[in-house]
C-alpha cells in the first residue's frame, strides 16, 4: 500500500497530511486559507493521490507558516509513500492550459531537491492567499518529496488562471512519475540502485 501519514506540530503550526498513491483523487482539505486550499484540491483531483490535509496555523501571524508547512509535511507524506521508489515512472511533464493562460511543469523523483521557477503574478493576492508564497510552496514540497520540480509560466494574464494552471500541471506530472511501471518489475529506476544520495 503506497500510503503516506505525517503529524507535525511547532509551536507555528499543527497538520495531519495523509496520502493514497493509489486513490481516485478525494479529498479533504482545510488550512485555514481558502484559495490555499482550492490548489491542493486540484492537486489531488488532477493527481488521482488522495489527499487528507488539516492544518491549525498561526493566521493571525501571517500565511507564511501554514503555507510553507502545508507543502513540507505534505513532501514528506508523498516520500513516505513512495518509500525505495521501485517500480516507478520516475520522470513526468505535462502541458496545461487554461483559457488564456498556458504552464508546463516537468519533475523528476530523484531524491535530489530543487526547484526551478519561471512564473509571476501581478497582483498581491489571490482571495487572501499572498500570491508571493506560491513559489515558496512549491519550493517547500519540493524539498521534502526529494523531487527536481520545473515550473514555467509561458504564457498568461488572469492570475487565478496562471496559478491554477501550476497547480494542474504539477498534479498531472506527479500522476505520470509515480505510476508503477510493470515492465521495471520493481527494480529502482536508476542505474546507481537507487535514487538520491
């Protein structure tokens, strides 16, 4: 069972982050920041991996914490579900579009962080969410799902259509690179044996 259960508290913040690689896309998400939520949702849909996510963050603060810890505890859950990473597509793109606005995001699971961003928004926020801490989720979810993460912005204006599009298209890369691949029989796809370090 390719699941994934993570509970974090700090003094920031408390999550529960629970993961099914195998699910149908459900959901239930609640963070405490409305739009922070409509984009997880989408990455569970669009991914077909359950995501139970419940975060109670310091928002009288600001939404930095519960937006960052959002996206480390939920890396962390999806590492914990890939485990060894055997079988595994590994690699996943795709291409998605939305009215006017058109992203791409490509991904490697490599255990090997980084995140490369070429998006911008032209507005402060997004409902109430700080547009500036979009990146930083990616960067965050990309440090603790041991992930090389490409987002590109290559065209748009609407910036719920740019945002959203991201968000698409990292759900649908990471539904292409954690599918397991019967012709690997298991094996880790590296020729190193494994991936990361």
């Amino acid at each position: 069972m390719r699941k994934g259960r993570i509970e974090r508290k700090t003094a920031e913040t408390a999550i529960l982050v629970e993961v099914d690689l195998d699910g149908t896309g459900t959901y239930e998400v609640s963070t405490g920041i409305g739009f922070l939520d409509h984009m997880v949702e989408q990455f569970s849909k669009h991914s077909l991996i359950d995501v139970i996510m419940k975060v109670d963050g310091d928002l009288h603060v600001d939404q930095h914490h519960t937006t960052e810890d959002s996206a480390l505890a939920l890396g962390q859950a999806l590492a914990q579900a890939l485990g060894e990473k055997g079988g595994i597509a590994r690699y996943g793109s795709a291409y998605s579009p939305m009215d006017e606005t058109l992203a791409r995001v490509a991904l490697d699971i490599s255990g090997r962080p980084f995140l490369v961003w070429n998006a911008r928004f032209t507005q402060e926020k997004l409902g109430e969410w700080d547009t500036e801490l979009i990146e930083h989720w990616f960067q965050s979810i990309a440090q603790t799902a041991g992930i090389t993460l490409h987002c590109e912005l290559l065209y748009g204006q609407n910036n719920h259509h740019i945002c959203e599009a991201l968000y698409k298209g990292f759900a649908r890369a990471m539904r292409i690179a954690v599918e397991i691949d019967p012709r690997k029989g298991g094996a880790v796809p590296s020729t190193k044996g494994q991936l990361g370090g």
